[in-house]
C-alpha cells in the first residue's frame, strides 16, 4: 500500500511516498481503508521531531481519518467490514489502511461525507472538551476565540454558538474575521489593528469575556487575560504562535480568575467513554448542519508537502484533508 512517510526528521519537502506492506489486524483490532486524513498544525511539529509525541521514523503523519473497515479481528464487535468510521491515533494515518483499536473507532452518520467526517475528531474534539468539560460554559455566557480562523478557531465559534453563548472572533486579518463572521461569530476583533485588551473591554461593555480560548499564545495571551471577565476562566489551549507566554500570577489574583489547561490527549487516554460520546455528539451536530467542519481543500498524498506548508504558514481557514 501507499504511504507518506516521514523517513528524518525534518521539513515537509523532506517526506516521501513509498511502498509499505499492508497491516495485520491484531487481537480487538480493525483494519480500516482510509478514504481521508486530516491535518492539524502539529503535524508540523511531528515531523521536525519537535512534538511531544517523538515516533521514530520511518512514520507517517496525520492523527485522524474516515474510512471504510476491511477487517476485524476474531471476537471484535464493535465495528463490521464494510462500516464507514473515523477515528485518532496520534500519528499515523496518511496511507492507505492503518490498524488500530476497533473500540476506539465511531461509526460516521449516513449524512456525512469521510473528508468532514476525518477533520472533526482532533479540533472539534479538543474545542467540544474545552468549552464542556473544562470550561463549563453556560449558554448566555461571553466567549472570545484567538486564532478565530484556524481549525480549532473555528470550531470554538461553532461550538460556542451551539452551546448558547455569545462569540468575539479574534485574528489578525479582515480576510479571517469576515470568515469567522459567517461561521456564526457575534463580534469580530483584528489583533493586528488594535489593541486586544481594549477591544474586548468594549465589545463586552467593560465586562470581559467570561471564556477566553486561547489555541495560539505568544504575546496576546496575557493582553486577552487581562481583559477577562470576573470568575472568568482562561483556557489554555495550544501555542501556534511558537511562544509560550509567562503570565504574570498576580493577574489571576486580581482577576479573581481561572487559568484552565486542556490536554485533549489526556482526556482520551483517561476517560475513553467521555471522549467517544463528546466525538458521537460532534458528528450528529455535524451531519445535522449545526457544525460546517469546514474543509478548505484536500489534496492527494503527493502533495502533502504543499498542505502543511500552508499550515504553518497560517494560511488555512479550517481544515486541509489528504486523501490516499
């Protein structure tokens, strides 16, 4: 089978498409076809060596996908040959087949396509935590979204917007705010234009935000903290913007606020069932036109490299998918 392999570390023009043997499913697990993969902006990382996660090579990229089952294992019952499903596997998924734990695949809706299907799990699957579980936001509530144009910024609009709450996109282009807008953003800030901190101070009429989500860092983070509301609560989310920002605690003291940490992988490692029914809820949202899972475009796996140029260059406004 084909696949794109990352055989060093190092660039995206560094990867390769080769040859690799087709996979055995092993005890309680499935074989799946992969129709689509996605791409997120660690992938990037992954294959510089620069993630948390450091495979050896040879590896291939891209954490989620959609497809079709092959193969089950004897005994398996959580998915049939022939069902189309999605699921995560940190790395992995940009080839043909790949095999994995058969209970931690989630059949996909008759209404969704496999390239929204395969962009939904890690972004919306991290935000849909974040804002639930981490954050606990009520409908009614304020919530203003860094990096409103990305993939999980995205997402953060949309899922904000389902859950009842009121959202101030944050980007730093018009381009970017206009898309944000039509993806259901109530309010729009360009950071690049003017000075965040203010900003939010007047869109919320001197209150703040309640929920600030924060997939990007650098140095906004601390300008977005202090405009937060009181018993506001801050999520800190990823670090995009290549800087991870020191803030200064007295803040949180005087905010009377929360900085909250979401660690998605975590999550799903500790609590499955959690993440299995957030990820069931997403898809139904999804299949029902409640969430776009927007895909910006797809590519095939030979020109991979294109694709996460584009990412790290902060080019895409939700999700690129690669399809095998």
């Amino acid at each position: 089978m084909k696949a794109l392999l990352c055989t060093r570390y190092g660039t995206a023009d560094d990867l390769e498409v080769g040859d690799i043997p087709d996979p055995p499913a092993g005890p309680g697990e499935a074989v799946v076809k992969v129709t689509a993969a996605g791409l997120n902006f660690f992938d990037t990382l992954i294959i510089a060596g620069k993630y948390q996660f450091k495979p050896s090579p040879p590896f291939s990229p891209a954490a989620e996908f959609a497809g079709t089952v092959e193969s089950v294992s004897d005994g398996v019952t959580d998915v049939r040959p022939g069902q189309r499903v999605a699921g995560y596997m940190t790395y992995g998924a940009a080839r043909e087949r790949v095999v994995v734990k058969a209970n931690q695949l989630v059949p996909i809706p008759a209404a969704l396509d496999f390239d929204r299907a395969a962009g939904i799990i890690v972004t919306y699957g991290t935000t849909y935590h974040a804002l639930k579980d981490r954050a606990h936001l009520k409908a009614g509530e304020t919530l203003a979204v860094l990096g409103a144009s990305g993939g999980v910024g995205l997402a953060a609009i949309e899922l904000g917007k389902v859950m009842g709450a009121r959202v101030i996109a944050c980007a730093s282009s018009d381009d970017k705010l206009d898309f944000a807008r039509r993806h259901g953003a109530d309010e729009a800030i360009n950071y690049a234009k003017d000075d965040l901190k203010e900003a939010l101070r007047r869109v919320t009429g001197g209150k703040g935000a309640d929920v600030i989500y924060d997939p990007v860092g650098g140095a906004f983070s601390e300008a977005a903290l202090r405009s937060i509301a009181r018993h506001g609560r801050f999520l800190v989310v990823g670090f995009a913007a290549g800087e991870i920002p020191k803030i200064p605690l007295n803040l949180v003291l005087l905010k009377d606020c929360q900085i909250v940490g979401v660690f998605w992988g975590s999550f799903l490692q500790h609590v499955p069932e959690m993440h299995r029914a957030n990820t069931e809820q997403i898809m139904t949202w999804t299949a029902a036109g409640k969430l776009s899972a927007h895909v910006q475009q797809v590519y095939p796996l030979e020109r991979a490299a294109d694709a996460l140029k584009a990412i790290a260059a902060r080019k895409v406004m939700g999700k690129l998918i690669l399809r095998p």
